[in-house]
C-alpha cells in the first residue's frame, strides 16, 4: 500500500513537472520600448543604453518599439538610436511616432534609410504580430494610419492566417481611438480577425483600455510625465493571459494588470454623419493641394505618384512614379507642371504629356507650397530659397539660408518675398536678387516648434501679419522687421488667411472659433483697440489644431477643420452658411480652379469640389 501511495505520488510529481514545463515553454516573453524620446547627450539617451543592457541580460525573446524615438526626428537623433537599438542581442521591431513623422527634417527619408519598411509582421508560437506607423505626417493634425497602409494590414493579416489558428497582436504608436482619425477604418480590418489586443504608446503612461471591444494596452514611456520614474514593459504571454509588468532599472519588475489571451469582440460604433462623397478617391492619402488647368486636375499622393485626371470624365491622363512621399503642393506655370521632392529636386513636367523637361537639384528636401509670379517660382527647401524660370527650369538665384524646411506659401508684396522656416525664423529677402534684407525670430532661436514654417502670411503694404504655434499673433514692420505688436489675447496656431479684398485677417483658434481683425496700416496697434476692432464666429468645433490657411472666395470664407469638416462662413453677415463633412481625416486646404470654383483635399485621399 506504502509501495503504491509513492508511485502515485512520483507519477502526480513528473505529471505536474511536465505540465508546468508545458506551460512555461508555450510563454512568450518580450519587451515593449515606447516614447523614448532621444535627444543625442540627453538623459534618455543613456537611459535607454543602460535599458539595452539590463534586457541583453535577461531571458526576454525579442522587443517591439511603438515610436517616438527621438524628440524631433532629427537625423542625428535617428543615427543615435539606431545604434543604441543595434546593441541588442534579440530580434527588434520598430515603427515611428508622430516626433519621427511630424517635424522630421528629412520628410522621412532618413528613418526609411536606417530603419527601413515602417511595418513589420512576424509569427512567433500561436501568434502573428503586426505593427503600422499612424502619422501625422509634416503637419499638425491626429493620427491617421495612411490608406495604403490599412490595405497593407489587410492583406497581410488575410495572406498570413491561411490554413492556421494563429491570433493577433497589433502594435501601433497611437491608441485606437479618437487619436487616430480613421480608427474606425482601422478596427474593422482587425475585427475580420481573430485579434487579441493592440499594444500602443503615446500617452506615456503605462495602462489598460477598450477600444470598442478590443483589449487595448499603453506602454510606459522610459521616463514617467514626472521625471521620476525610469522603467519599461514586460509582456509575458501565457495560456490564458497577457500579463503585463512595469521594469524599473536595477529593481524586480511588478505586476500590472493582464488582459484575456482569447480574440476580443470589437464593435466599431456607426457613423452618424453624412460625408459628401469625394470627387476624386486616389489609393494612397494626399497631403498637398491640387493644381489645375482648364481641363484637367493634377495631385500627388503618399506612396510617391503624380497624377493627372481628366476633369469632365474622371479619367487618368498620365502618371508618373517618384518612389517616395511627395508633401509639396504642385503649381502650374505655362503648361509646365512644377514639382518638389523630398530628395531635394524641383521637376517641370509637360502638363499634357507628363514627360519630364528639366531638373534643378537644390538639395535638401521640398515639402512646402510654392508661389509663381511672371512665369518665375518661388519656393524653399530646408537648405536654399530658390528663385526659378519655370518654363526654362533655370535658376535665377538662390540663397542657402533656411536651416530647416517651410510649409507655407511664401509671401510676394512689393518687391519682398517673406516666409518662414522651421528653424524659428521669419526671413524677408529682396524678390529680384534674393538678397536678404531681415530676419526675425521671438528672441528663442531654439524653441523651433515655435516657428512660422506652416503659416501663409498676410500683409498690408506695410505691416506683416502672422501666427505660430506659440499661439501668439505678431505683427511687424514689412521695411524692417521690426516688431510692432505680439499677443496671446487669441489661441491662434497656424490656421489664419486674408479676405478677397485685403481688408480682413481671419484667424482660427484652438477653441474653434473664427477672428476677423481689420488690416489697415492706419489702425493704432495696442490690443486693447485690437480687441475693440475684433469679430469672433463660434465654428462650434471645439478643440481645433488643423494648419490649413483660411480662404474667402465670392464672399464666402472656407475654414477647415482636423476631422474632415469644412466651415462655410458668409463674409458679410459673418454667420455660418453651413458646414459639409467631407471625411474623418484633415483638411489639407483650399484651391480655386480656372473656374474660380473652390475644392479640397484630405490627408484620406479625397479631392472634393466644394461649390
């Protein structure tokens, strides 16, 4: 009987053994880094290098990286990562954040030159992990995962799941909700699958969330909101359970909550709204306006094409494929279609052909809004202004003293051209020489996320009118520079334009809200009288940081919004006319066509005719 009890005993022992052994050979353990936030020489540039090591010390199978790895995307800051990442001795998977894809000074390139695809898919046990960037890209604005990416994430998931049960593991820098424009659009392709969980970053905040049903998970960011806290996140995958621990540097890592191992039941909310259907729908999102011509409309788009489409038949006359991202907002000159890239060339094509002409490498990259006068184009790249015959494709000059990219259409009055850069300076340069005649900052030449380079500035003869993300509207002697006047009275960005007259700045707020200011060189500049001088229209937007210029056309004023929604104001009676939803993503602004009718473009890939 004695004999019997010990074999039971050995036989519940090596069952138990092999059944722990089981389970803890079906775990998955990795690392999630987020929101590093590397500045070359700052403290989470050593941090993150002591993180590396303590994980090349442990027993963690690989480690996914969901973005904002450095503060500006700046290229040396890119270098930097990369080569702390490169230390690690697992496998490591990395997609941007908006601080990659927002202000880099390489539109991209640089991160797609170290980093490569800013995608990845991989199997790993009874799991397919898959992870997108989700923008914004060169521009204030939500996040949005691209078009071209939501079909990616679809065929990827549908070729991969064949013929297998494996669940999965999203991974993306922004939450699926109303962070991202197009969540929407995005959980319906996971809810065709079988989705366990999205794992995320952002908010730097380390914590559990249901994004319409699907089990949603935040990293931590390496350094806590309050500087206090320096640690990164575990994930232990068993059975039954996610399990998700906080790793402090040098200390035991700590439980935090789990979520269910199981797929989760998403249900996406319906739309309640009706969007006017796009006149044009391209494969890939649009981040610049169109140019037309008398019979056709051209654009470009994300994944690098320039396209010319027949106005009356919506049919395609050319195209022509660049390979990358083109930001730069195409302009028409005598039949000449001219284009910037973010390699740094300016390209005139023939408009009706689409055959290339000339090339001027300025260097650099282009992603602004250019200007034309007498058959000659003004624009900016991040290293030159340059001055070009676009018929020709000549240089008639060019002065190599921006210190990073502008966004804005460059301002022509008198014999000046003014804009700004993102490097915190307003330049003003001679138009026929491009001598520079002022440059002007807020006396903060390293605060460059307070720079005018996304503004399209107004201007009487002799006073110039801008906003920037300081939220300050300032006011300057157009002759000099000088400075006459800078408030916050108003929560103005970027978003601002000029009447058709010239007589009325318009401005948006952050609170949604519309300004009229009068532009006269002969109104006395205190705020007090600015104030007594102002009109102010609720749009009823509420929370509002889309960066397109304010346009008037035909007495009517069109102001757009981050979530697809244009504004049409009476400019007289300064009422709301009404308001047309157009989409869910930004509007990327206005255009008049040789119609004089008024059209838009959102960063989805819908080019609308307004009127």
């Amino acid at each position: 009987m004695k004999n019997l009890f010990s074999r039971i005993l050995l036989i519940f022992v090596i069952t138990t053994s092999f059944a722990q052994n089981i389970e803890k050979s079906e775990q998955i353990k990795f690392v999630q880094l987020t929101d590093l936030h590397v500045s070359v020489g700052n403290e989470n540039d050593f941090l993150l290098q002591d993180i590396v090591k303590e994980i090349n010390n442990s027993d963690f199978e690989f480690a996914v990286v969901t973005g904002d790895l450095t503060n500006r995307g700046a290229d040396d800051e890119l270098k930097q990562v990369h080569s702390i990442l490169s230390k690690l001795k697992i496998p490591y998977y990395v997609i941007s954040g908006n601080h990659e894809t927002n202000w880099s000074e390489s539109a991209g390139l640089t991160y797609k030159k170290i980093f490569g695809e800013d995608r990845f898919v991989f199997s790993k046990g009874d799991y397919l992990f898959i992870g997108f960037p989700c923008g914004p890209y060169m521009k204030m604005g939500d996040g949005f995962v691209k078009h071209e990416d939501v079909l990616w994430l679809d065929k990827t998931l549908k070729d991969n799941l064949k013929n297998n049960n494996k669940k999965v593991l999203n991974f993306a820098h922004y939450p699926l909700d109303n962070s991202v424009s197009n969540y929407k659009e995005v959980l319906s392709v996971l809810e065709k699958y079988p989705t366990v969980a999205t794992f995320c970053g952002h908010g730097h905040t380390l914590r559990k969330y249901d994004f319409s049903g699907l089990s949603g998970i935040m990293g931590t960011s390496i350094t806590s909101l309050d500087g206090k806290t320096k640690s990164y996140n575990q994930v232990i995958i068993s059975k039954d359970s996610i399990s998700i621990y906080q790793k402090e540097i040098d200390k035991s890592a700590v439980f935090r909550f789990s979520v269910p191992s199981k797929p989760s039941k998403i249900v996406i909310p319906k739309d309640s709204l009706a969007m006017q259907s796009p006149y044009i729908k391209d494969i890939a999102s649009i981040y610049s306006l169109p140019a037309f011509d008398k019979k056709s409309v051209y654009f470009t788009n994300s994944i690098g094409e320039i396209k010319s489409i027949n106005l009356k038949n919506k049919a395609l006359n050319w195209k022509t494929e660049t390979g990358n991202s083109i930001y730069f907002s195409p302009i028409i000159v005598k039949n000449n279609l001219v284009i910037g890239t973010i390699e740094g060339n300016l390209v005139g094509f023939d408009t009706q052909s689409g055959k290339q002409k000339w090339t001027i490498p300025v260097g650099g990259v282009l992603v602004g809004s250019p200007i034309a006068e007498n058959n000659k184009i003004y624009t900016a790249s991040s290293t030159a202004f340059i001055c070009a015959d676009a018929v020709s494709g000549k240089t008639i000059w060019q002065n190599n003293l921006p210190a990073s990219y502008s966004q804005g259409t460059p301002l022509i009055q008198g014999d000046k051209i003014i804009f700004g850069v993102w490097d915190s300076y307003v330049y003003c340069l001679d138009k026929n020489t491009g001598k520079l005649i002022w440059k002007w900052n807020n006396g903060n030449d390293k605060q460059i996320l307070y720079s005018a380079g996304n503004v399209n500035m107004v201007s009487t003869k002799n006073r110039l009118y801008f906003v920037t993300p300081q939220r300050f509207l300032t006011i300057l002697d157009i002759e000099t520079g000088k400075t006459l006047l800078r408030t916050q009275k108003w929560k103005i960005r970027e978003s601002m334009g000029k009447s058709q007259d010239g007589k009325w700045f318009y401005g948006k707020t952050m609170d949604g809200l519309l300004l009229r200011l009068p532009l006269s060189d002969d109104l006395e500049l205190t705020e007090e009288n600015l104030v007594n001088q102002s009109k102010v229209l609720d749009l009823k937007l509420g929370y509002e940081h889309n960066p397109a210029a304010i346009l008037e056309n035909k007495n009517k004023i069109y102001v757009g919004s981050r979530k697809g929604e244009v504004l049409i104001v009476d400019a007289s009676k300064f009422e709301i006319i009404k308001q047309i939803n157009l989409g869910s993503s930004s509007v990327n602004g206005f255009t008049i066509d040789d119609k004089g009718q008024v059209w838009a473009s959102l960063i989805e890939g819908g080019i609308y005719l307004l009127n």
